[in-house]
C-alpha cells in the first residue's frame, strides 16, 4: 500500500498496571525522574512525526495533568480496557482518512532509543511490509509476546507468554511492543479482532494474522525494549539507565571512583575531568564544570557549579556556585543560592535564597538566610542571620570586604555597608555605615578578689 509518508504515533497508555501494585497509573511512575510515558515520548526526539496520540483510560485526568506541557500532544481516551488491540481500535474515528503509516509504542518501554526508532521506520519503508516491528532475542523471555517468523524475519504470529505451549515458549524472541504500520491496512483488520485468548482481551498482537507481509527487525541492544510491569522491572530499568548515562559520561572524560555507589539523571551535565567520589548523586538540570570534584557522600540537585569547585559530604540545591570554591564537608545549600568564584562554605553552614561575592568565606556553623554578601566578605564562625521575626522572612546585606566576628547575629531586616568589621559575639539590630567596627554586645566586666558568698574563705597556710 502506498502512503504519503506521513507518520503519525500512538503510545499505548491506558492501562492500570495492576502488576505495579499502586494507585498511581502505571506510565506516570517515574525513572530517574522522569516517567514512563514522558521517556516514552522523549524516544521521539529528532523525528519527523505529524501527530502523536496518546491513549489513556485508567487515571485519564491524572495522565493528562502530568502530560500538559507536552506540546500538541492529543489525548484518546479508552474508557474500559480491553486490550492493547481495543486500545487501537479507538483511533479508528481519529485516524479516518489517513494514508500514512501508525507508530504504536507501549507507555510502559521507556529505554528505548530514538536511533532504534529509526531503524525501524526505515527498514519498514525500504521493505514496503504492511508492518515492522522492533523484536530482540531475550535470555529470560518472561512475559512477553514470543515472535514466531517464517524464515528470518517474516513474521507469522506473535504468541503471548501466557497463552504459548512449554515447546513454544522456548522461543526467546520476543515482541517489543513497538510496532510501524500502514495504517489503511490496520485499519481494514482492526474490527476483525477476536477475545480468543487467556486473558479475553483484545490483543494488538493478534493483526499479524491478518496482515502480509509482516517484517521483524532485530534490537541492536535488546536492554532498551525492557517493559516495566512491576517494581523489580522498575529497578532493572534504573540499572540500565544508570550504566548507560555513566559509561556516556566515562567517555566523555568523567572518573567515577566507584560508580555502583553513585546515581546520576540523565538530565545531567558534566565538563570533562569531573570526579565523581563514592555515594555521589546527582540529579535534575545540574552542571558541573571542569575538574570539579564532587563527593564523597554529597546529594546535587538542579545546581549549577563552576569548574574547581570541591564539594564533600554536602547537600546543595537550587544553587548557582561559582569556580575555585569549597563546599563542606557539611554544607546545606538550598534554594536559590548564588556564590562567586573562590569562596570557601564549609563545615556545618547553611546557606538558603543566599547570594555571596566572590572570595567570600563562611567556613565554621553558620546560617545565612534571604542575605546578600559582597565579596572579600568573612563571615565568623557561628555567624547567624536572624531573618525570620516568627511572621515574615527578611533580607540582610552586608557590603564588600566586611569582617564578621565569631559569633555574630544580624538581626534583619540589616544593612551593613562595606569593610565594616563586627566585634565577636556581636547581636547587630540597626544598620552600620562603612568603615565602622561596630560592638553590640555588653562589656566585660571584672570585679578583682571576689567570691560567691557561699564558698569558704581561702586556707591560711
Ligand atoms: C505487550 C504485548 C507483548 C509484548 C509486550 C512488550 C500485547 C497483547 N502484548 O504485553 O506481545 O511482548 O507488550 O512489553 O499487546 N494498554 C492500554 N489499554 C489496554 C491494555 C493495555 O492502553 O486495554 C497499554 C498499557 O498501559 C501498556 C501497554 O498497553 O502501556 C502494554 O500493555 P501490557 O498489559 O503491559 O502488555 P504486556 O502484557 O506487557
Ligand atoms: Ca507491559
């Protein structure tokens, strides 16, 4: 049948995923933290796609909220579900008229990679079949659809596991779900569909029956079409992502000291000679520039940080930090935190909506909170921002080349203005103009030669 070239897809994702055991539609779990069905549709990327429907049934509304940012993508909806073949069977009134070809993935295959797509695409049009569709040769076939061909890859039948006799489930090659069609020609068997099988639904597996030719091409790599249908498939999936995105990064000049004890999103980014310590994880938009060490022990999310930096056994999040810095061991950044180059944030400081100049230090105990730093700014040990008067939160600003003496409070909202120097154990309550030392706290004083009245007097030798 000849078509126009068009390509429209269908991601199968209406189902419970009874298997997950959870209240949460299967293709909305997430992987590394994204879900299913968004890695699904990401396996898209790069090709020429006309329409993309996605058809849901269980959780409809939940699916489609988490879906709203995807941009034109058309909703079906599947009101009960009978099968993956009666999940088909609802774009007939969608689809009328259309002379392309149908891309059906399941919601449920989210390794999938867009080159593999494309192989798929391309040797369905260079064979003219009626349908191609992505198989792999499994060690362990468990669960899935077996693909029985005549000759190499001329598909007679898929079986599924739990309709298939013990002789034919020996055949590990199995069906990935992934399917290119000329949609005219699954169009004309769809309503021939029967319910003849163990589970009485309507299986999409069943039009290989009805259609010729029907080609099948073999996975480079049979990892990517792993179906999540429960959480020990959900952590198997995590495992091949996670060796894919670290031996992508590994290539790419990145030592991880001991990669199985660290995670990273592959959402990710790292500059070449980054060292990723044990017990490292790294997630969501965060880039770390060249020669930065990281871990161990240290949790980084949606972080940007400049090359050089070190950071040890620290939590940062939501922070911007600048190069040639040192981070921890025990740092809590949170929240909008910006710092310059060469600054030094270390043992047991927290820093949350917090931005500091460059060569600032606070290196010992200290909270700074909704603060503005300059640079060449030491912050004393103990130093604490006072922000929060137990209604609102408010700004504290310190001007450039300031000298925080150990133990200070600055009790905000407080401006102090630059090379202003705080005596130690300082509580700062009104602003300080430049160039001034400022000591709020009482004077020492020493009463000579006295005792509390209740010890006894001093031994006369
Ligand atoms: C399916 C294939 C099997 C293949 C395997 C690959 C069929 C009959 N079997 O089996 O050959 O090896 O995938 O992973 O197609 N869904 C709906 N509506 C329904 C039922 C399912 O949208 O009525 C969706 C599910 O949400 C899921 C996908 O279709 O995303 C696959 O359904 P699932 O029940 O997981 O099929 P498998 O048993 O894994
Ligand atoms: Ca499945």
């Amino acid at each position: 049948m000849a078509t126009n070239g068009e390509i429209v897809v269908a991601v199968l994702a209406a189902g419970k995923g009874t298997r997950m055991r959870s209240t949460l539609p299967k293709v909305l779990h997430k992987l590394a933290g994204r879900s299913l069905v968004e890695r699904v549709l990401d396996g898209l990327q790069g090709l020429s796609v006309a329409r993309r429907l996605l058809i849901v049934g269980y959780g409809a509304e939940q699916v489609r909220q988490a879906l709203v940012a995807e941009p034109g993508l058309e909703f079906v909806e599947q009101t009960e579900q009978k099968g993956t073949g009666h999940a088909i069977q609802q774009l007939l009134p969608h689809l009328e008229g259309f002379s392309g070809d149908l891309l059906v993935l399941n919601g449920d295959v989210p390794l999938l990679r867009p080159e593999s797509l494309r192989t798929l695409l391309e040797t369905h049009r260079a064979s003219s079949a009626t349908a191609t569709l992505l198989t792999a040769h499994l060690p362990n076939a468990e669960g899935y659809g077996r693909v029985f061909c005549d000759g190499q890859n001329s598909v007679r039948e898929i079986v599924e596991d739990r309709d298939c006799t013990a002789a034919q489930k020996q055949n590990r090659r199995v069906n990935a779900g992934v399917y290119c069609f000329s949609w005219p020609d699954l169009a004309r068997v769809l309503p021939s569909l029967s319910t003849n099988n163990d589970q009485q639904e309507y299986y999409l597996t069943e039009v290989m029956n009805y259609l010729e030719p029907v080609v099948a091409v073999d996975i480079a790599d049979p990892q990517e079409i792993l179906g999540i249908n429960d959480r020990e498939q959900l952590a198997m999936a995590y495992q091949i992502l996670q060796d894919r995105v670290k031996r992508h990064w590994m290539q790419a000049g990145v030592t991880f000291i001991d990669p199985d004890s660290s995670t990273i999103d592959d959402t990710v980014e790292l500059a070449p000679d980054v060292v990723i310590e044990p017990q490292t994880h790294l997630r969501g938009k965060t880039c770390i520039g060249a020669n930065c060490r990281i871990g161990p022990g240290s949790l980084v999310e949606d972080a940007q940080i400049g090359a050089n930096t070190a950071v040890l056994y620290s939590v940062v999040r939501q922070a911007q930090l600048g190069a040639d810095s040192q981070v921890g061991p025990f740092a809590h950044l949170r929240g909008n935190v910006v710092t310059g180059s060469h600054c030094r944030l270390g043992n047991f400081v927290e820093l949350k909506n917090t931005t500091l100049g460059d060569h600032t230090n606070a290196a010992h105990l200290s909270y700074l909170g909704d603060a503005t730093l300059g640079s060449r700014v030491n912050v004393g040990a103990g130093t604490i921002t006072a922000n929060y008067d137990g209604v609102r939160k408010h700004p504290t600003v310190v001007g450039d080349g300031s000298k925080l003496g150990s133990n200070t409070v600055l009790v905000a909202p407080l401006t102090l203005g630059e090379s202003v120097t705080v005596a130690a154990g300082s509580v700062v309550t009104e602003d300080v103009a430049d160039d001034a030392l400022v000591v709020a706290r009482s004077r020492q004083v020493v009463k000579p030669g006295w005792r509390p009245k209740s010890s006894p007097p001093p031994e006369t030798p």
